[in-house]
C-alpha cells in the first residue's frame, strides 16, 4: 500500500535498504527477488508484510481481495501465497479453493494469516488446501521464520526434482496444521 492506502502491485527490495535482523538464511541471494502474493483487504495489515516480505529480499506484491489476487495470478507465479480469510468479494478459504484448482499454481504454497481461529476455521483452511494457518496478531520474527520455512521448503523441492520452478511438481507431505497459539 502507498500512502494513500492504494495497493502496490509490485515492489521489489531496494538495493542497500537497512534491513532488520532476519532469521538464518533469511536474505539468502537464492531467495532474492521471488515473489510473495499477498491478499488481505486491512491497509495497516498489508503494510506489516510489505514491509516484512521485503526485508527478506522477496518481492511484495499485494491484493486487497480474492478478485484482485486472481488477475494477479493469471500473470505470475508467486513462490508464496499469504492469504487473509476475511475479504470483500471472495473469502479466503474459496480463493484457496480456486488457486487449488489451478494445476500451474497447484504446488504454490498457501498460509492462511487471519484473526480467525476457531478450530473449525482452522480446519477448514487445510482442508480446502492451506499449507499453514498462521494467527494474528503474529510478530515480525514468526512471519518471516513462517515466509521463510515455506520458500526455502518450496526451493529445495525444486532442486530435487532438479526442474525449473515453473515445472516443479506438487509437494506429497501433508499441509501442516500448525498454528500460533496466540499472540507471538
């Protein structure tokens, strides 16, 4: 989001930006300029992963609702998937429905980042095909160890397989039901 709450549809990391301190392997330069999608319709919200993503070296690129995150994906192939379920238009969990059923985007990792968190919430975003359900409000350290955990998986998945990214077939492990327990 600029400042005047419009969305940013792309941005990548300025050269030499101060960054604070990552993770290891966080700014690994194999990382370097991948895409992070992120759909949440809270302009403050979507300013904290902007800002996180982009510290990480990753390049931002933001929707404010399900509709918005589809054209955008009609265009790229993001390396990450943060998906808020709470948004105008189409929630969450059928926009994760719809990615699912996109074989060229199948094998992109998806997390759920919402303040919804009832079990049956959290159910439900695994079973219509989330790799994670992450709890707000999280820290800035659990975001970026979350971001990282699933880039860095989804990069040695390639290297296995040895194939571009955009051939890399989907993961066979079973999404991960972790979530914050509560505030990070």
């Amino acid at each position: 989001m600029d400042q005047e709450g419009v969305p940013v549809l792309l941005e990548a990391p300025e050269a030499g930006a101060a960054r604070p301190d990552p993770p290891p392997g966080w700014g690994n330069p194999s990382n370097r300029n991948k895409i992070v999608l992120c759909v949440d319709d809270v302009a403050p919200d979507l300013r904290l992963l902007r800002q996180c993503i982009m510290s990480g070296g990753f390049t931002f690129v933001g929707a404010a609702n399900g509709v918005e995150c589809l054209k955008i994906v009609s265009r790229i192939e993001p390396r990450l998937i943060l998906l808020d379920v709470n948004a105008p238009a189409l929630d969450g969990f059928e926009l994760c429905r719809r990615l699912r059923g996109n074989m060229r985007l199948s094998h992109v990792p998806i997390a759920f980042i919402t303040a919804r968190n009832s079990p049956d919430d959290v159910k439900r975003g695994l079973a219509v095909g989330g790799n994670d359900y992450i709890l707000k409000p999280v820290s800035i350290a659990r975001l970026r160890e979350r971001i990282h955990h699933w880039t860095s998986r989804r990069l040695s998945t390639e290297q296995i397989l040895g194939v571009p990214r955009d051939r890399a077939a989907p993961q066979a492990e079973a999404p991960s039901a972790e979530a914050d327990a509560g505030p990070a």
